[in-house]
C-alpha cells in the first residue's frame, strides 16, 4: 500500500517517486510466526517481511537437522501455466525436457535469454497434464507472458494467493503422517501429491533447500493459519521448530544448493556484460537436453560448448582452517585472482571449511590447482589476512541417506 496525500491522489508518477512510503507485506503466517519471535530480526524477501531467525540461529539449523523445522516459503515466486499448449509453451522455455515430467511429479529447471544467459533456476511442478506451478526468486512474468505469445496457454502470478510452508528433518514424514496425511510415505523424491484439509486441498512435494528429509506444502492463502496449527500441533511430539533463513542457508550450502543473484547473477539483474552466466558457468549444465525441442538460448549454449568458449565454473572448495571464507577472493599459487567465494560456512555436519565459488576457466576445473583464498579474520579489535589453501571438491558437501529413503524412517 502506498500512503496518500490529504486532498490529493497520487498519479502512478508520484506513487513511483513514493515507493519508499510502500511496507514490506506479511505472509499469510505472519501472525504465527510473530508469537514466536524472540529476536525482532526481520529482512524483506520479495517485498516480504520474513524472518532471519526467531529464538538462535544455531540451534535453528540443528532442527533441520535433529527435529523438524518449519520455514514460512510464502514469498517465493509462484506463477500458474496452464491450458492445452501447457507442455508445448514449458518445453519452448526451460532448459529441460519438460514432456519427460509426469503430473504428479516436480524436477529442478532453468531458464535462459537468447544468448544462452540463465534468467534464473527454480522448481517446475507437473499438478496435472495440462498445469504446471513454477517456482522461483524472482519475478519473471513479463518475459513469460511474451514467451506465451502464439500458445494456448495462460500464465498467472499466484504467490499471493498460495501461501507455503517447507518442512524439513529427520521427523517431517512421522509428524506429517501424525497430522492425518495418510500415505504420505510412498511419495518418493520430487513426488507430489494432494491431501484434503479443510474442504479444500493442500499440494505436499518431497522436495526442499536443506539437502535433508523433507516436504513442501502449498495451500490456498486463507486456509494457510489452520494448515500451521495442525502442523505444530501434530509435531509437539517430533520436536517441530520454526526457524528463519540463516538457518536455511548454512544447510543449502551443506547440501551444494545455489541461490540466484547471490551466487550468480542473473541475466536481467546484471549491469556489467561480463557478470552473465551460461548454465554450463554456475554447474546447471546437466539440466540442458540437446535433443529436446528448440527452447531458448539453445544455439548460443551449444554454440559456447562447441567452441570452448565458456569462461567460468562453478565449485566446491574444502578451506584449511575454520574460519569461513565468505566474499574472499580465490588465488592461483597466491599471486594470480581467479575468483570469488560467493557462500561459505564452517560446517556442523561436514565438520569442514566449505564454500561455493565461481573460478575463472581453467582454474577449477581440476582437484589438483593450486589454489588460495584470501580471508580476513577479526583478531583482538584488529584484522588480520589470512591465506588459506583451498581444494576443489564435488557437492554436496553433505549428503544424506535419508533424504532419499522411501519410505523414510519413522523417526
């Protein structure tokens, strides 16, 4: 909502220059998540005021990974494809091949410009032959809508309407099948499903940014604060948090998960020509199908492959020491800039130095470079650099049996 002048209205002119009077809108689990608040540590996502941690920040990512954390996923970017060209209009955009996708089932997808750049990455679900849910950071609904230009297909912003919630660990299954959400524990990886509640239905995938068990749950807006209360009632036995994003990101990072405009930018953010990423550049390469119909960016990313032209990657590094790299630049033999750590922990799992970095081709296209990142530690009131030596290791940094295990253990 925008704030008004007495006896003037404003024109969509003055309402620009007025942007700042604009409050960051609450989720539709904002009441809830407010009564648990003990830290007043809010940050905007989407133009939403979401959580960074509610009660500590640690023990917040230790639910992830010992209980069930409950995350408010509301402000993602959800857009609704649907209609007889549903299939054909998704094939023409994604990277992936999307006539491979039954209904009932999700895949992880990116989408690209025509020069082959990635406009973002995000989450495609199949609900039925004709309707898809995508899911992404950020807002793309021009684009798409030109992209439909030709299609039977209509293509909608629902994030409002639907609100979500992610619920990840060891006890998400056992506490979901507790709330009454019978067979639950067939739905394998990236399964979807539906569930009544409520005289409506609530969407639960087995999919989730923890590299963990887990599920996300998608319900129509006004029934959102009834879903929260079976949830938390059904879990005061399995130990249910609710936690906020620092949490979230310490286990996407164990898990090797990247996050569009922080650790690549993408192509309609980007300022300078040189920050734009092909797939192949920030590790998506594997989502690419050659032989699917023609999608965009297809000649470009092929074209790059033939020639060799690719000038960057996307890793894994393992730091010597504890002291996390964050943000540091990444040296070849301590003299030549070759990079940038982008996200970086010491993690709790791995017990280990990890970070995500993107290196300039062709440092980092081998284990054995000779590699360094230059970290400044605060030591005493002072800095202090430190040069420390990094090894370019595959993702996940951890990885989880029971992520997988169907059905999960009854924890």
């Amino acid at each position: 909502m925008i704030a008004s002048v007495p006896g003037r209205e404003l024109n969509p002119r003055l309402a620009l220059q007025d942007h700042w009077r604009a409050m960051r809108r609450e989720t539709p689990f904002h009441s809830r998540l407010a009564a648990l608040d003990f830290r007043n540590d809010w940050y905007s996502w989407a133009g939403c005021k979401a959580p960074l941690s509610l009660w500590d920040e640690e023990l917040e990512y230790f639910a992830i990974r010992s209980q069930a954390a409950l995350i408010d996923i509301s402000p993602m970017v959800k857009y609704r494809i649907e209609g007889p060209d549903a299939e054909t209009y998704c094939e023409r955009v994604f990277v992936r091949n999307v006539a491979k996708l039954r209904p009932g089932r999700v895949h992880y997808t990116a989408w690209c410009d025509d020069e082959g750049h990635v406009l973002d990455d995000g989450t495609l679900f199949r609900l039925a032959e004709t309707r898809f849910r995508l899911c992404c950071q950020e807002r793309h609904l021009p684009w798409l809508l030109d992209s439909a230009i030709g299609f039977d297909v209509t293509v909608a912003d629902e994030t409002e309407a639907v609100a979500g919630l992610a619920l990840q660990g060891p006890t998400s299954c056992a506490l979901l099948k507790d709330a009454g959400f019978a067979g639950i524990e067939r739905l394998k990886p990236f399964d979807l499903a539906f569930f009544p509640h409520e005289g409506g239905t609530v969407t639960i995938s087995r999919t989730g940014f923890t590299g963990d068990l887990g599920y996300e749950l998608f319900v129509e807006a006004a029934d959102a604060l009834s879903l929260w209360d079976r949830l938390w009632e059904a879990g005061q036995l399995r130990g249910i948090r609710a936690i906020g994003y620092t949490a979230l990101n310490r286990a996407r990072i164990e898990a090797g998960f990247i996050v569009a405009n922080a650790d690549f930018v993408t192509a309609e953010h980007a300022i300078r020509a040189d920050r734009v990423r092909m797939p192949d550049e920030i590790g998506l390469g594997w989502l690419v199908d050659p032989g699917k119909p023609h999608f965009n960016g297809r000649r470009a990313i092929l074209e790059a492959r033939r020639r060799r032209s690719l000038g960057h990657v996307l890793v894994g590094l393992e730091i010597e020491g504890n002291v996390p790299a964050e943000h540091a630049l990444v040296y070849h033999a301590k003299k030549k800039e070759v990079g940038l750590v982008s996200a970086a922990i010491w993690s709790p799992m791995a017990k280990r130095n990890i970070a995500i970095a993107s290196l300039q081709r062709p440092y980092g296209d081998t284990r054995k470079d000779d590699l360094w990142v230059e970290i400044y530690a605060l030591r005493e009131g002072q800095y202090m650099k430190l040069m420390k030596r990094a090894t370019v290791v595959p993702r996940p940094f951890v990885k989880l049996d029971r992520r997988t295990a169907t059905p999960p253990a009854d924890a």
